[in-house]
C-alpha cells in the first residue's frame, strides 16, 4: 500500500482519473479545490480499506466538463462514477473542503450509497457571523500560508520554482471552481437539506484554517441533526489530513466503528 | 479616397478620481476602500469633466464618448447612461457614443430601453460600443466570468431582438428568459444606432465582432496587436459577407498640443504617466479573474512576462500605444498616419488624462479644435476639396 494506481474511465462522456490502492471495503475520498499535490497522507486508510480517490472533472489529471456549473452536478457525477466502478454496496465517504460539500449532497441525494461519512472543513454551509476568505483572491505567493498552519507543510510547498506550467495549472483548476462557486460560495439550501443525512458523520477541523473558519463546524453538527461528531486539531490549517496524520487516524478510527 | 478624407473626431473621458490611495501596487481596483471618496471632489471633478465634454460639442468634435468602470478611483462612471443623459441635455450637435455599459453586468433589457431612451432624448445621436468589460468588473458585479462571453452573445441577441423584432416577443436562452420583450421606448435611428464591439486582444471578441458585422475597437492593447487584430476583424467580416470600410474601425490616441513640443511635454507627460501607473494598473488577480481568459491566451501571456503590475517607462508607453506630445504641425502629422496605418476614419482622442487639471484639459481640447482639426482637413484629397 505504498503508493496509487492510476486509472482513466469515462463517465458521461468525459475522462476522469482515478487513484485506489489497499483492500478491503470501498472508502471513497472527494478532495477539496486542488489535485496537484498528489494524495500520500491518505495511504494510511488504504491499510484496512479499498482507498479510491476519483478526481474531480476540471481538476488535475481529470478532463474538464464544461457543462458542470454546480455542485449538485458533481453529486450527478459520482453517481455515475460508483456504477461505472461497481460500487453497488454502501461505502465510507470522506470529503474534504469542496469535497466535503460535494459529500454532504451525496449523502443526502444518494444516502443508500453511504455508510459513514468523514467531513474534514467542508465548505457550503452558508455562515455569515464566520464567513470563508475568497480563495480567487488570494495571490499565488499568499497561497501557501494561508492554506496551511503546519510549519514542515508550509515549507514543503514553498520549495521550487513556480513555473508557467504550474500557474496555468492552478489557472484551470481554479476556473472549474470558479464555474460552480463565483456567484455564491456556499448553498443556503443545505441548511434546509442536512437534516436528511442519515450516515453517522464525523467532522473534522484544523483549529487555525484560515480558509473556513473552525467555528463553523458546531453549525455543521447543529444542521446535521444525526448526532455528528467533531474533532478539532491544534496547530493544524486547512490541509487537515496533508498537516495532521492524527486526522488521518481519527477518520480510521471512526470508520472503523469508534467514536465518542 | 484616402481615410483622411472622411475624419471624424471623438472626444473621450475617463472621468477620474484623481486622489488615489497610496502604497497600494495592486492599483485602484475591486477592494479600494472606498471611504477615500469625498463627495464634494466628486462634486467639483463632474462638473469639470462634464465642462470639458460639452466644451468639444460647442466646438465641433464629431462625437463625444464615455464608457463605464465599477469600483474603482479609474473612473467616475459607473453607469454610463446617467453621463449620456446629462451630456446630451447640455449639447446640440455632436453624436454621444456610450462605448459602454458592459452588456453582461445588467439585464439586456433594461440596456435596451436605457440605450433607445438616449437616443430618442438626443433626436438620433447615439452611437453604441459593447465590451466584455475588464476583468476587474467581475469581482464587484456577481457575475460569473468563466461563462462571460456565452453570456455576452446571448445579451447582444436579446438587445436586438428587442431592438428589431416587433415585441412582444419571447426570449428562451441558456441565461436570459422573456415571455414579453416589449421595449419601449424603441430607437430614434433605424434600424439601430451603430454598434462597434470593443475587446481588449481575445480572438473571439474580434471574430464576434467581423461575424456580426458590427464596427470594432480595440484598447488598452499595443498598436502592432491592434493592427493584427484589425486585419483579421477585416477578413472574417469579408468571409460573412459584409463590407468593412474606414468607419468599422474606431482607434484611440492621447494627444497633446501646445505652442512647443517641449512646452507640451512639459505640460501632460507626467498625467499620461500617471493614467498608466496610477490609474489603469491593477494586479494580474484582479485583472484575469479564473475563467475570463482562455487558459492558452494565459499560458501565452505567462511565457511572454507580460504583467499588469508592472510600472511603465515613458519610452515603453510611447512605442506601443498612440501617444503625441507636440505642436499643432506634430500632432496631426501623427493622428493621420494613424489612421492610414489602421485604415481607420475614426480617432478616439483623449484630451483629458490621468491627472491633469481642468485648465490644461481646456487649453488641449481648445487647441486640437483650432489647430489640429484644420489640418488634418486640409490633408483632404485635391478632388473632395474641389467639391467643396
């Protein structure tokens, strides 16, 4: 379990890859607004599960769908996915950011794909008292700081030069984001539809992210309504699994069966 | 005939506020704090440039031109229509051309309407320029960029449809839904008053334009990308079947005439400097929200440094944009071979930049009136003179 294998499939026309490694039952991870950095923090879930991480369309090694201008358009494409790969049993489902967000629609819209469900800083509640910075505005230099807390981290992603490529790159990735949140980064519905979340979720947070504010995870759990647990992690920023391998542990942990 | 013999003249404002925010390298864009605004300034600089427009009608300009801006100390206009409604109570003669209300930053409507009411007011004096608009007016309007231009073409077919098909009508687009388009008022000039579409490089900006067979113009662009872009303009309208001729182009230039040449740059280079570096300038973020640009323009711009932040030399602005600092003689030398260079009849002049005060505004749009206009119409071909 050492590292992913690579894969493309085609879903509704358009290619998209995916990374699985491990064995054992379906866990099933949405990443946040950024392919790039690769997924290694994860490997730890693969020990006891069949880790698969389908990249987003419009992000990293995945082709862009241009007539995806939603979130619950991606719930529409995992959809899809979980047919085309098999995934007729409910799996554990772990989102991070943008991903936690496309996961909460999940499992309100296809809640009999899902057992347990890990939220790590989703985005999409709509907030106003702590609301999230506006990642299309913070410069490329800012990024890095603003994204993580962790000192090893931040200067692990401040090494090499910032070529052309990786600014075109980023560019694209954050054009696809843009096409689904530029008017409104958040959905004043999912406070009206949370409560029909029936997977037990745990929710995680880095306790310095200065990307959503750690104090929005109490509105996740008051909205959720099914009893979710949070877990906050000191020192820790946006990147929760990338800084903090107890987060990892703790998703494990969790969807293993242990809670509070 | 030479386009020299068909020169028109357009008097353009920007209509700055002046007193920028200082220590801010991102320039005067998006997120200005804008309690640096004081009213009784905004009150003092209206009435100046609104003088110095009316100024240009009184004394002959062809057309006078303002645009619109939004949350940002580069422009005082963020509705255009509201200037071109005050502009056309004070003047008689000239054509005002709102160049314009970027058409996506409102309902294609209501453009309609406020566009038809302009031109019936002035008796059929309006003429109409639809940009993309900049980069900058997607973070203030919550507008989606990355779907920007679809959404442009879909206005444009909206605001003709409520132009030139008898309403009501129905509209069932992507973005736009009408059970009853039903302008009203409609036009003075039929079938519409002209249209040019303005883009600031993009290739399909150029091609939407030649397609349709609207006039184009092009900004904030080095010359030799304009020329370019022109002859694709010219040979895409062509292939569609229309017949581009020296009025479809419009180009622009910042003169400044005065009795020496060393009294004229004495006078406005440092304004024109200060346009560049204190007023247009913004950041790449800003100015290239995700989406707005093609990601291969992007990777085009990236590979060649071109930057948006960058402070720009006075030798470097004079080389690539039209400039002219000089005599009566200079400047018009300069202007008509401009217009052959782009085959263009129409020059966009800004006699007002950056900021410069009132009085010199005055001196240079009363000495191109006086001097520079006659003799460019003195380079008239022999024949059309004859006939005169």
């Amino acid at each position: 379990m050492t590292h992913f294998q690579k894969s493309d499939r085609v879903v509704d026309r358009v290619r998209v890859q995916v990374l699985e490694t491990g064995k054992g039952k379906p866990l099933v991870y949405f990443h946040g607004a950024g392919a790039s950095g690769g997924f290694d923090e994860l490997l730890p879930l693969a020990e006891q599960h069949r880790l698969i991480v389908p990249i987003h369309p419009g992000f990293g090694g995945s082709d862009d769908d241009l007539t995806i201008n939603s979130v619950l358009d991606y719930v529409v494409h995992y959809a899809a996915l979980f047919d085309a790969l098999k995934l007729h049993e409910p799996v554990d489902l772990v989102g991070h950011s943008l991903g936690g967000w496309i996961a909460s629609l999940f499992a309100i819209f296809q809640g009999h794909r899902v057992h347990r469900l890990a939220l790590a800083c989703p985005a999409g509640l709509r907030v106003p008292e702590h609301p999230g910075a506006d990642l299309f505005m913070i410069p490329l230099e800012k990024l890095p700081s603003t994204l993580a807390a962790s000192p090893t981290v931040l200067a692990k992603m401040t090494q090499g030069e910032v070529t052309v490529d990786i600014k075109v790159a980023r560019y694209r990735e954050m054009t696809s984001l843009a096409r689904i949140i530029w008017e409104r980064s958040y959905d004043p519905k999912l406070d009206r539809w949370l409560k029909r979340v029936s997977a037990p979720t745990l929710i995680l947070w880095g306790e310095q992210d200065k990307i959503l504010p750690v104090q929005q995870a109490r509105r996740w759990a008051d909205r959720l309504e099914s009893g979710a647990e949070i877990a906050t992690f000191d020192g820790v920023g946006h990147l929760v699994f990338l800084e903090s391998p107890d987060a990892v542990k703790r998703v494990a942990f969790f969807l293993n069966g242990g809670g509070l | 005939m030479s386009v020299l013999d068909r020169l028109q003249f357009y008097l353009m404002h920007f209509m700055p506020y002046p007193d920028v925010v200082p220590g801010r390298p991102q320039g005067q864009w998006v997120d200005i704090p804008n309690t640096h605004f004081d009213p009784e300034k905004g009150h003092k600089l209206y009435k100046e440039y609104l003088d110095e427009l009316v100024l240009g009608d009184e004394l002959g300009y062809d057309a006078l031109v303002v645009n619109e801006h939004h949350s940002t100390f580069y422009s005082l206009m963020p509705s255009c229509s509201v200037i071109a409604g005050a502009l056309i109570a004070r003047t008689r003669q000239a054509r005002i051309c709102v160049f314009g209300t970027p058409i996506t930053l409102t309902y294609p409507h209501r453009l309609a309407e406020e566009y038809a009411m302009l031109d019936v007011m002035s008796g059929g004096r309006l003429e109409c320029a639809f940009p993309l608009g900049t980069g900058m007016e997607y973070w203030v309007n919550p507008l989606n960029p990355t779907n920007a231009r679809e959404r442009f073409r879909e206005s444009m077919d909206v605001l003709m449809q409520a132009w030139t098909k008898p309403g009501p009508t129905r509209f069932d687009g992507e973005f736009y839904h009408y059970k009853y388009l039903n302008p009203f008022p409609l036009p003075y000039q039929k079938p519409h008053p002209k249209i040019y579409v303005v883009g600031s490089g993009g290739e399909d900006t150029v091609q939407y334009a030649a397609e349709k067979g609207y006039g184009y113009s092009q900004v904030f662009t080095p010359i030799a990308a304009q020329l370019k872009s022109f002859e694709s303009y010219r040979s895409t309208a062509v292939k569609h079947g229309h017949t581009p001729d020296s009025e479809s182009i419009i180009i622009s230039a910042i003169p400044y005439v005065a009795e020496t040449e060393a009294k004229a740059i004495e006078e406005a280079r440092d304004h024109i400097l200060f346009y560049f570096n204190n007023l247009l300038r913004t950041s790449d973020q800003m100015n290239t929200p995700p989406g707005y640009m093609p990601v291969d323009r992007l990777r085009k711009r990236l590979e060649a440094g071109v930057f948006q932040s960058s402070e720009i030399t006075w030798e470097a602005l004079t080389s690539v944009y039209r400039t002219v600092l000089g005599t009566p003689d200079q400047v018009a030398e300069r202007i008509a071979f401009w217009c052959e260079q782009a085959q263009s009849s129409r020059i966009i002049v800004h006699l007002h930049t950056g900021d410069m005060p009132h009085w010199k505004a005055v001196k240079n749009i009363t000495l191109f009136a006086e001097e520079v206009i006659p003799r460019l119409r003195r380079k008239m071909s022999p024949e059309l003179k004859a006939a005169e």
